[in-house]
C-alpha cells in the first residue's frame, strides 16, 4: 500500500530541503534508538570505538583540499551556526569522525541536520541528546558514566559509532541502516529526509583524506555503503 504524507510532513521536508532555520523547531524525527543486545565482542569493540580519543590535529592528508572543503562546508552551515570558529571546529569535528568510522562527512552532515537542525543541547521527546541526538542508554552500554552527550566530540564520537554499527549489521544496506538509527526501521519516511537533506545541502565537493594510516585503513568502507 502506498501511504500518502502528510501535509505535515510535506512542509517538513520541503523546509529541509531548503535549509532549516536556527530559529527553526526540534525535528520531528529526533532520533530514538532501540536498545538491543550486543555481543561480547561487538560491545567490547564498540567500547573501545567510543574510548579512543585521538587528537583533531592533522586531520586532512591534504592541508590545501581540507582548506577548500572547510571554507564549502562553513558557507553552507553559515546561517545555523553563526560563528565562524564554532563552524569550523565543528566541521573538523564531524570530518574527523565520519572518516575515522568509514562514513561519508556529508552524510553526516545531513543526518544531524534532520535529527537536532544542528542544535547542541537539543533533547527529544525519547530523551536522545545533542548534535547526533544519542540516547543515553549508549552511555550505560558502551561508554563511560563521565561522557558528556552534549560535548561535540563525545556526541559525534557515538552517533558515527552507532550509525557505522548499524551499517555493519545490515551489510551496508543505508536505507535500513538509518531506519534503525531513527528507531524506525522498515519504515520509508526518516530515511528518504536524511538522504534529501544530504543530497540537497550537503553533497559536494569530495571530502579530503585522512592525514593517519590508521584512520585511512577506514576510509574504504565508505565504498560497501
């Protein structure tokens, strides 16, 4: 059966797709994921996903692409975040962190446009929190009783860990991927905003490199999503 939206939910998305406002409210598709059982060794590599605090520093292979990718990127996000060092330690931020998960920065980009319209200490009707909008029950599971989910690191640090365990358990499939993300899993709407507003605000220009041989290693995973 083919469901027809809303005009609700048409206003939503067309708002998205033309960029949504600082002043604009919380989405309706705040992120909600379902706690689920990990195994052993996927909640231990998860924990250890999580700990690692490598350093910003040198995040871009290339100084003079990652220059071009910043100055595109911070355009873009000028009216949401107004300030322009809080832009770009926010973009080195999620540049970092969706490399270093095998995940495409733009992606990301788009995701946290839907999920909290790029709203620090936004919090959901679910509880989820910040930026990538992480329910606390990760906390318990994978991290430590000091993280902070409003810290942008930290936030971005779980939701790129989440969303790249999600890609993992459905083989790459994006689609249902961020279905689970959202806690919505089989259902088209949350997938088909967050694929909008990447592909209509945040494709472009390609992401530089990595500047770690660790972190490179992930880069090639992006081609299994």
């Amino acid at each position: 059966m083919r469901l027809t939206p809303t005009p609700l939910l048409r206003r939503f998305a067309v708002s998205l797709l033309l960029g949504a406002t600082l002043a604009a409210p919380i989405p309706l598709f705040a992120g909600a994921q379902d706690y689920t059982q990990l195994s052993a060794s996927v909640r231990a590599s998860l924990q250890r996903s999580v700990a690692d605090q490598a350093p910003l520093h040198g995040a871009f292979a290339d100084s003079s692409q990652g220059r071009v990718w910043l100055s595109e990127m911070s355009r873009r996000l000028e009216k949401r975040l107004p300030n322009p060092q809080e832009r770009v330690d926010f973009l080195n931020a999620v540049h970092y962190e969706a490399m270093r998960a095998g995940l495409d920065p733009h992606l990301v980009l788009g995701l946290i446009q839907v999920e909290s319209a790029f709203r620090k200490y936004a919090v959901s009707t679910a509880g989820a929190r910040g930026y990538m909008q992480i329910m606390p029950f990760w906390v318990t599971l994978i991290g430590e009783t000091n993280h902070n989910l409003f810290s942008l690191r930290t936030n971005l640090r779980y939701g790129c860990t989440i969303l790249r365990h999600y890609l993992d358990i459905e083989k790459g499939d994006l689609y249902r991927a961020l279905g689970r993300y959202n806690g919505s899993l089989g259902l088209p709407d949350y997938p088909n905003l967050v694929l909008a507003a990447w592909k209509g605000n945040w494709s472009g220009p390609s992401q530089p490199a990595l500047d770690t041989a660790q972190d490179r290693a992930a880069a090639p995973r992006l081609a299994r999503n």
